[in-house]
C-alpha cells in the first residue's frame, strides 16, 4: 500500500481509543509516522506513544489542529467542554473533524468549533486488534473526499458502517460500542461456570473462548439466522434444551433487552450534557 493516502491527520487526544486508532493507521500504511501528530496534556503518555511510534506529539491543542488536514477528537466526554473554546474559530473551511466522543453531538461539536464538516463515530473496543466495528454518520457539509478519508480511517480499525442520520450513533453506542461488555460478562459468566463443575481455570478459559469464537464465526459464514441454528443444535429432551429452558426461566433475553435500553438511554442522557458543562456552570466573580 501507498503511505500518505490520508494525507495528515491530528489527534486531540492520545488515550486507548485514540492510540489503538494510530496503530491501525500506521498498519494498513494509510498514513507515514510523520503525518501524525497527537495533542495529549500527560508528559508520560506523550513519551510512551513517541516511542512506540515514532510520531509527533504536542501538549498543545492548537498547534496539533492547524497541522492536520483530519483532525480527531479523541478525548474523554467530561474535557469536551473545556476543548471546544481552546479550540473555536480555528479550524480552516477545507479540514475535516471526525469524533470519537460518546454522547458528543454534532450540534455540540459544531457550535463549538463554528465548522461544520463533521463526521461523527462510535468504534468499538476490538478496533485495537483491527477487529472492530465502527458505525459513523456525516455532516451536509463534508465532501465526498472527505467521506472516503473518514472512510479510511475507519477501515483502519476494522469494518466499518455508514448511517444516514446521527440518531442511529445512539443506537450504535448500545449496541457495537457496549457490545464487548456483554460478551466479555458472559464469557466471565460461562467460564466461572466451567471451573464450577470442576476445569481448571486455565483450561476453563480457552474452552470456553474457542467455543464462543467458532460459534460466531459459524453463524457469520453459515449466513443463517440465529434462531436457525440454535434449532439445529437442539435435541428435543437433551442438554440444549434444558439449558435454554433455564436461560428462558430467569428472563436472559429480557435482561439483554434492558441493559440495551439502558445503554442507549445514558448515550442519550451523555448528548444533553457533554460539551455543554462548562457553559452551564455559573461565572465565578
């Protein structure tokens, strides 16, 4: 591949998403070591993320904005609000912002920044092994160069899926952003189980990790629906069967349904507040 197909990019941000993000880039050889910089407040961090890979940082939020033609918002919700008015009325016309922050509208990040070629995201955790999802959507106002840039940056970090209305990131925030915190519960959950019966932990674990990877790349490549191949594995009076009577008698599917809800409700409760904080508070005289 070609380096420098994405041109520079800046990172306000150097944390796990924001560094899993550059290590992505640096792999797939969208960009060169030299066209990243990153802003990150923390000496230790700046130094660690330098010498891995061999980029340029900066404590300083401006100085990274005016030098990257992509700029990433990669910084935690409650600091937004203390970003934007560092940063308002910096951004050139022909720049473009991607943000990672969960809750972060684009109304928000707009206003703030008065610039309104945006594009907003949720990736996941496996995005730092190349295996993530990422679900994004954009602004009126980001072109179609701009998009296949998004488009790349995305691609970095996994699979990647464009929505046309910033409602679904929401959505997306309860499904593919929290989803690793469910499997990871039931992964804890099955394998606690094994070592009831009597595994040893470390013989619990790979059983019950290589169990759970086979069966969702089976259903991925089977093209069937889960419904479908649950059937296929349940004898009528055999152990599937009893084991789903369980999980149906203590209301899994609907335990599943509420954190679901509850994840997408907080995402949404996140976009009333995030980046507006600061404003709310009242002048100290």
């Amino acid at each position: 591949m070609t380096e420098n197909r994405l041109g520079s990019i800046a990172f306000i941000g150097g944390g796990v998403m924001g560094e899993a993000m550059i290590q992505g880039l640096l792999n797939h050889k969208t960009v060169a070591p030299d066209g990243i910089i990153v802003s990150e407040p923390s000496d230790k961090r700046r130094k660690g993320i330098e010498t891995r890979y061999h980029i340029r940082t900066t404590a300083d939020n401006r100085k990274a904005v005016q030098e990257g033609e992509v700029v990433v918002f990669s910084i935690k919700p409650q600091i937004l609000a203390r970003v934007l008015p560092e940063l308002k009325g910096m951004l050139r016309a022909d720049q473009l912002v991607i943000s990672i922050i969960a809750g972060g509208r684009i109304a928000t990040l707009a206003e703030g920044l008065t610039h309104n070629a945006i594009v907003r995201a949720m990736p996941n955790t496996p995005a730092q092994i190349g295996e993530g999802l990422t679900v994004w959507t954009a602004t009126s106002d980001v072109s179609d160069a701009q998009r296949e840039r998004a488009r790349l940056v995305f691609q970095s970090l996994g699979k990647e899926i464009l929505v046309d209305d910033e409602k679904y990131l929401d959505m997306a925030t309860a499904v593919s952003g929290t989803g690793p915190t469910y499997t990871f519960l039931v992964l804890e959950a099955l394998i606690d189980a094994a070592v009831h019966l009597g595994f040893a932990r470390d013989v619990a674990h790979d059983i019950v990790i290589e169990t759970m990877l086979g069966s969702v790349l089976y259903a991925q490549k089977s093209g069937k629906h889960p419904a479908e191949l649950r059937n296929m594995v349940t004898s009528p009076g055999g152990t599937s069967a009893e084991a789903i009577y369980q999980m149906e008698k203590g209301s899994l599917r609907t335990v599943l349904s509420k954190a679901v809800w509850a994840a997408y409700k907080k995402s949404c409760l996140l976009g009333e507040t995030v980046g507006k904080t600061a404003a709310r508070k009242p002048a100290v005289e």
